[in-house]
C-alpha cells in the first residue's frame, strides 16, 4: 500500500504531501490544476521515463518520494540489499535540471531498472493509453494469456520454437547456390593453409617482443651486467669481500657482546644475497651470447605475425587461432554441407511436430480461459450499465506457414456487442469513448482478481462515461477498494462520491509563479467540490444538496456492500 508520496519542485508543484489511506483514493480539481502530476510523479517513483521538462522553471532539481508498505516485495528487497524500516520502503527518484537523476531505496542507491522492478511488486498504473492497448489486436493474446495463467505453457512453446527458430538460422547459412559455395571455400582454403602454414602459438607474440628487445640492447646489457658482476664478486675489493671482511668483525664482536648478534645476522643474510645476485648476474652475462643471425629471425618472425593481424584484422596471435579454427569449421561445413542440411532438415521435421504438441496444449488453455473470460467480462460490463453486452474472444489458427509463431498457433481477437441484436464486432470499430473506459475497467477487474500488487492508479479512468454508467463506475472502483488501495483521477462526481478519501489540486498564482497544492477534503470541503462538479463555479444551496444527496447516497451503497 502507499502510505504518503511527497512532491518537491516538479513542474508547477513547488512542494506538495499527500498521506493516502485505504481504500478508493479520488483527485479531483479543475481541468489543468495539476493532476496528472501527482501521477506522473508517482509514475516517476516506481521508475517510469523522466526528463529534464519535469523540473520546475528555475529550480536546481525534482524531488519524487513515496513511502510504501514492504509486503510483497521481499524477495526484491534480499536481491538489492535493502532493508525495509519497520515495514515500510522509502522510495526517492530526483531529477536534476541538466538531466542526470538519482534512485534510491531506504537510503540505498539502486538503477532506475532495480526501481522499475519493485514498482512492479508495489503500484499497478493504469492510463488512457491502456485504452489504446486494448485497441491493439496484437495484445489480446497476451490479455487471454494473462487470464488463462498458462504461463507454464507459454514458456514450454517458446523454449521449443526458440530451438525450432536456431535450426532454421542453420538450414538458411548453409543453404549456398554452387557459384557462392565454390567462392567461398576456395577464400577459406586459402585462409586456412596461409595461417596453418604460419604455425601459430597462442603468448608467441609477446615472448618474441620481450626478446627482441633483449637482443636490440645486447651490447649495453653485456656493459651492465659485466660491471655489476664485478661490482659485487669480482673487483677488488668487491661487495661480497667487504661484507665478508665485515662478518667476520661482527662475528667476533658478537661473542662479547648480545647487543650485536642481530647485526650479525643481518649481515650473514646480506652475504648471502650478494653472493646469489653475483652468480644470477654472472649467468645472465654468459646468456648474452646472440648471433646475429638470432637476430634477424626473432624479427622476421615478429613481422610475419604482425602482417598477418593486419591483413586479417587480429589484434594477437590468439584472435588468429580463433580465426584458423573457426574457418577451418566453415570450410568443413561447405566441404560436408549436404549431409549437414539433410541432418538440420530431419531435425526441422521432430522440432515441428514438438512446436505443433506443445502449441496444441497452449491452444487448449486458452479455449478454456476463453469462455470464462467472456462470462466474467460480461458480468463486469453488466454491472457498470451496459446490460445488452456480449464480450467474446475470438480464437483462429495462425494461417501462415508454418502455421505456429513466436506466440503459438493462434491468433487473438476480442469481439464485443453493445447493443441487443447486433453481431459481436471488433472494439476498435464497436466501441463508443465511454464504453471503451469501462471495458477497460471491466478487464482490469478481472485480470486483477488474482493480482497481488496492493495499489491500483486509474487515471482517467472516466473518459466518456456519464449518468448511470459514472455511478456503476464508483461502485466498481469502491469494490476494487474494498480488496486493494485504489487511487483514481476524476472529473466525474459519481465516482468522487464514492471516496473513501478524497483529495483536491488546486491552483494559483503569486507573484508572477504558478503553484500547485494538494490538500485532503472533510466532508464539508468534500460536500463543495461535489458542488462545483456538478455545477460549475456557480456553487448554490441547491449543487450543494445535490452534492450532499450523492455523498449519502454513496455511504449508504458502502455500507449495503460491507
């Protein structure tokens, strides 16, 4: 549930708090007053789209906060590492003016993605342009999905189409004319004994590097480590002499006194060291000995490699093997390419008989889901005043070969009548503004019976409805409420009847700045917003007996349903 959602610096809105209660939650105010903000800000809260146009004029940064109950989103919570704080999640979105934006939850950084999935566990927004989706006959079978719960089914036909969809990428690779086939295994042979032939060792490169430029300073390493030899063995005096001479004085002094027998060891560690660092330095020096002729071939080798990366694109060696062993694959492919395809092609035929099984169960579940749906549906349409209605979901064969596709073997259609006597008809061509609102409505009541995200937003959910049809809308959201937190956006006093809390946006001008507030009504504030909507700004005794009638009328539903 949202318990409190706080507004700082977004659009007109300098800074606004609103604590929402139980049950239906209805805005209202005049058209322009800023309601759409508190949606796009909560929207903003569980990890919508957000822009730099969202900061209100001259401020730094838009501040989005909303606290939230943490049932539900408790596996969420394990994977982010957040802690809820006695129960309740801390949600906090900020949008800077130059664009860059800050998510955190309970104090702790996260993505704007980790947002978008919690909002997923927290609030379910419904706007106008899920009217728009119900028009888009592509989405009805995920509708029909969503209600059949056949998510199990759905899943074992995609993983046997994904594999279906893998084998016939192969068939079409290897499907070559002769001409192309001819082409190109005559470039991969050439490719292939060109890099066969260069003997490729994977480090080989980096070993010669180091080597050439050993031998590049051959003569000034020779100079060096003859002088550090000497330095340390064999001079005269040299390193390993004097500190020998000073062992021994140590050695003796160390008999007559303990104070000394540290030094004494550290010096024998030191000799000992001198002496192996002039025996590493005498065998590096006895290495040295290069030819000329080692020379020319640690080069010739290193130019021979770097050609080779340049003409085929490599960075080392290792993309080079990478390069011989995949089209040393290729070629093979196109040498045995028949037997492959005619391997591919048996395999095509046992995926497609698995794709047509698996798509057959899917097809079963939503034939099933299908006639609930439509009962269900028409019962919900019934109840919000259109008694005539017939709701039915149209299920047809994928007519293209192969006759399935990335979502089984159907295609998906909901088909509606609204009026006695006429044939049930696509929505997009049957259905009136009003009517589309309240099938939208309808859906999501249904589809929301085994919905457990705890907060449902209507936004505009009244588009078109009037009369009777606004009252049964009221009702309906009342319902919803009675199971999860509504929140509502209206225009329409039937339905900002039937709040539970109702809350106003208003707003005004002072000195040259627009401003926005939201403030919770009492029933008196209630009783006058009523008024207005049904009258206008002309608010008489008589809106508001009106007004008072619709809240009593209102309570008296409330309490015939509890």
């Amino acid at each position: 549930m949202l318990r409190s959602l706080h507004i700082e610096n977004i659009a007109v809105v300098e800074r606004a708090d609103v604590e929402f209660r139980e049950g239906l939650n209805v805005l209202t105010g005049e058209t322009g007053a800023g309601k759409s903000i508190i949606i796009d800000a909560l929207y903003a809260v569980i990890g919508g789209r957000t822009s730099r146009e969202l900061v209100r004029s001259g401020a730094e940064k838009g501040i989005a906060s909303a606290v939230f109950d943490a049932d539900g989103a408790e596996d969420w919570c394990g994977e982010a590492g957040v802690e809820p704080d006695d129960g309740a999640l801390i949600v906090q979105r900020s949008i800077s003016a130059d664009g860059k934006g800050a998510c955190r939850v309970n104090g702790v950084p996260v993505t704007a993605a980790q947002l978008r999935a919690l909002g997923a566990f927290l609030v379910d927004i419904h706007g106008q342009n899920d009217g728009r989706q119900l028009l888009d006959e592509s989405r009805h079978i995920d509708y029909l999905d969503a209600f059949a719960g056949s998510d199990a089914e759905r899943a074992a036909f995609r993983e046997t189409y994904d594999a279906y969809r893998d084998n016939e990428r192969e068939i079409a690779r290897l499907s070559l004319d002769d001409d192309t086939r001819r082409r190109l295994a005559e470039s991969l042979q050439y490719r292939v004994q060109e890099l066969e032939k260069a003997e490729l060792r994977s480090g080989e490169e980096e070993e010669l590097e180091a080597k050439s430029a050993l031998l590049r300073n051959g003569e000034k390493l020779r100079e060096a480590s003859s002088g550090a030899y000497a330095a340390l063995y064999g001079g005269e005096p040299s390193a390993v002499e004097l500190a020998g001479e000073a062992r021994g004085y140590l050695s003796r002094a160390a008999g007559w006194s303990a104070e000394l027998a540290e030094a004494d060891a550290s010096v024998k560690e030191a000799l000992s060291l001198l002496e192996d660092a002039a025996e590493r330095m005498r065998d590096f020096e006895d290495s040295l000995d290069f030819s000329p002729e080692e020379f020319d071939r640690v080069e010739s080798r290193l130019s021979q490699l770097r050609r080779l990366e340049k003409k085929f694109g490599a960075t080392d060696e290792a993309e080079l093997i990478a390069l011989y062993d995949e089209s040393a694959k290729r070629l093979a492919e196109i040498e045995y390419g028949d037997a492959a395809i005619e391997r591919l092609h048996k395999k095509r035929g046992e995926l497609e008989a698995r794709c047509r099984k698996a798509a057959a169960a899917l097809t079963q579940a939503r034939k099933k889901a299908a006639e609930k749906l439509g009962k269900r549906v028409e019962q919900e349409l019934k109840a919000l005043s259109m008694p005539s209605v017939r709701f039915e979901t149209a299920i047809s064969p994928v007519t293209a070969e192969p006759g399935f596709g990335v979502k089984g073997a159907d295609e998906v259609c909901f088909r509606m009548s609204a009026n006695a006597g006429e044939k049930p008809g696509r929505i997009a061509k049957i259905a009136s503004g009003g009517e589309l609102s309240r099938i939208m409505l309808a859906l999501k009541t249904v589809f929301g019976e085994n919905d457990p995200v705890p907060t449902a937003v209507f936004d505009e959910i009244d588009t078109g409805v009037s009369g009777v049809a606004a009252s049964r809308v009221g009702e309906k959201l009342s319902g919803i409420g009675r199971a999860r937190q509504v929140l509502c956006v209206s225009h329409l006093p039937q339905i900002a009847a039937m709040a539970d809390a109702q809350y106003l946006i208003e707003k005004s001008e002072r000195n040259g700045r627009t401003y926005t507030t939201v403030n919770e009504l009492d029933r008196a504030g209630r009783r006058r917003e009523l008024a207005r909507l049904i009258g206008g700004d002309n608010i008489t005794e008589l809106t508001l007996a009106s007004a008072e009638e619709l809240l009593a009328s209102a309570d008296a539903w409330k309490e015939g349903e509890a």
